[in-house]
C-alpha cells in the first residue's frame, strides 16, 4: 500500500516537475524572442525615420544607418538571419511589426515636438 502510494506521489512530483520545465522554457523562449524583436524593431524603426529625415542627402542617410547598425550591434548578416529564421511564422512578424509601430509612433512624437519647440523659439523679422 505504501509503495503504491510513494509511486503515485512519484509519478505526481515527475509530472509536475515536466510541466513546470515546459512553463519556465516557453517563458524563457518568450523572453529571449521579445528581447530579439525590441532590438531589431528598433533598427527599423529608427532607420525608418531615418530614411524620411534625410531623403534627400544619401550621404547622410547612410552615416546615419550606419550609426544605428552600430548602437544596435546589429549587421547586415544579422538582419538577414533575422529574417530567414521568422520566414513562414506570420504571428511572430505580426508581434515583430507591433513592436516596429510603437517605437517608430515615439520616435516620431519626439521629432514633432522638436520641431514645434524650434518653431517657438525662432525670432521673428521684428526682433519677436
């Protein structure tokens, strides 16, 4: 009787240590995968924006990207396994794009207020 119960208990405690193994490494996975799309999103983003500000100067746009390349540690290999390894995964690109809006919408509230500060701070031709 003992040892049927010690079995149950044991085959319970197994179970239990398996499930919370598969909950800790999902969430791991999770973890690591948000980590990746926020640093990617904000390569983006940024080189989205990046690409608007200086449209009209190549040369700059390129110093520009290059500086993001570089504040992300992010390569152009590195974007491109990127894409290869989500290739076919729709809902992950979906979560990816989320993140790539949310970043690109501060960043271009932040310019907008720039620029609106500028504007204000602007001597007129009176000396206004």
């Amino acid at each position: 009787m003992i040892v049927l119960i010690l079995r149950i208990a044991l085959t319970i405690l197994v179970l239990t240590l398996a499930v919370a193994g598969y909950f800790y490494y999902s969430d791991y996975q999770r973890d690591k995968r948000s980590e990746e799309f926020a640093r990617f999103a904000g390569v983006t983003a940024e080189t989205s924006i990046a690409a608007e500000l200086y449209r009209n100067d190549s040369d700059s746009f390129l110093i520009v990207r290059d500086s993001i390349l570089n504040k992300y540690s992010v390569s152009i290999n590195d974007l491109l396994m990127f894409e290869k390894r989500y290739r076919g995964r729709e809902h992950y690109w979906a979560e990816f794009w989320d993140k790539v809006v949310l970043i690109s919408d501060s960043l271009i509230t932040y310019h907008q207020e720039r620029l609106k500060l500028s504007k204000e701070s602007r001597i007129d031709s009176t000396g206004n």
